[in-house]
C-alpha cells in the first residue's frame, strides 16, 4: 500500500490530518473506523486496516444497517493508519476541507477476499456489529465504484427482499423490577411510542 495520492493532494503545514505511515506496536486484530465526514457534500468514510495502511472507500449515504441493503461506496486512496483515531477540522482551502467526526471504530475479521479485491468482514464495533461485503461492482463503469453490502446475520445476502420491519417496544406489567446491570427504568407515559427510519432522505414514524 502506498500513501503517496494522499500525500499528493494534502498540505501537511496546512491540515491537522496525519502524515506518517504506520510505526509502533501490533495489534492482535486489525482495526476499522468510520468517519462522518461533513465536508462539500456529507459523506461517511469507511476504513479497514488493510498492510499497513487504512483502505478506504466513501460512502454518500453513510454504512448499510439493515440486512440485505446495500449502498454506493466509492474507492478512494490508501490513508495512514493513524488516521483511525482522527477527528477535527480539515481548514478551508484544503483536501476534504470539513468537519470529521468518528461514527464508529472496533476491530474486524476478514472472513473472505476474493481475486477480484471483493471483501467480506465481520466489524466489531460499538454501532457497527455483524457482516458486511464490499464488491467492486464497477458501477457506471467507473471502477472506483463499489457496492457496500449489509449481510444477513447467516451470512447470505438476500436479493429484492423488503427490509426486516421492527416494531414499537412495548412496556410490561410486572411486580418486580428485573435485577442487573444494563437495566433503566422509566414510568410509562401515556401516547404513541413509535419507530423512526430513514430511507433514501425518507423519513418514516411508525406506531402501532
Ligand atoms: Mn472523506
């Protein structure tokens, strides 16, 4: 992997993004991170640690969560691997000129590569947790554009399938209060308890 493209179309006096190529210790596992990444146009910039160095794709409309979709994500170059851990204030005038953010950052398997550079893996992350695949799809034959895909938690892909549908969660009559950690409490107040999603700039409320 090479960092000379990212190099080339920074100013290391003028960014506050890293420079260096990856030195120090090892990890057992390597590391991905997402990015959201407010600049020209809002983006979300995925990263999986990959010889070195952090290769990375775009992806307008940010990382897949439901099982079987699937979304654009556009290759762009290697970045340092001490870019995972950046977030800031790219100034005006420059590469990317914006606001980054870290969405998500965890570990991952590489469960599959194939010949063609396809990638399959298991992120393990605070949002992110489960499969995805990235496929060079050639999309619009530009090379640069792959298809970032969602799997299902058996590991398949479905094809044409709606969306899993969930449904408002709903309060339970009980005498006593379940014991142990991750619990929270809350009187139930009256009104609609509702599910919001966001489809293709969509938005949807959903009670029963
Ligand atoms: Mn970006």
């Amino acid at each position: 992997m090479s960092l000379d493209e990212y190099r080339k179309k920074r100013n290391l006096r003028k960014t506050p993004e890293p420079f260096e190529a990856a030195k120090g210790e090892r990890r057992s596992l390597p590391v991905f991170v997402v990015q959201r990444h407010d600049a020209r146009r809002l983006h979300y910039d995925f990263r999986l640690e990959r010889g070195g160095a952090l290769a990375s794709w775009a992806v307008p409309k940010g990382v897949p969560l439901e099982p079987g979709a699937r979304a654009l994500a556009v290759h762009v170059e290697d970045h340092p691997l001490d870019y995972a851990t950046f977030a800031g204030e790219i100034p005006k005038g420059n590469y990317g000129a914006g606001t980054v953010e870290i969405w998500d950052s965890g570990t991952y398997e590489l469960l599959e590569e194939k010949k063609d550079g396809g990638l399959t893996v298991r992120l393990h992350g605070k949002r992110l947790e489960g499969t995805w695949t990235l496929v060079p799809a050639h999309l619009s034959g530009d090379e640069k554009n792959w298809l970032i895909l969602k799997k299902r938690e058996d590991g398949t892909v479905s094809r044409g399938q709606a969306p899993h549908t969930y449904r408002p969660m709903l309060a339970t009559l009980t005498e006593k209060l379940p014991k142990g950690e991750g619990w929270e409490f809350e009187p139930k107040w009256d009104g609609y308890r509702a599910v919001g999603s966001v489809h293709g700039g969509e938005a949807k409320l959903l009670s029963r």
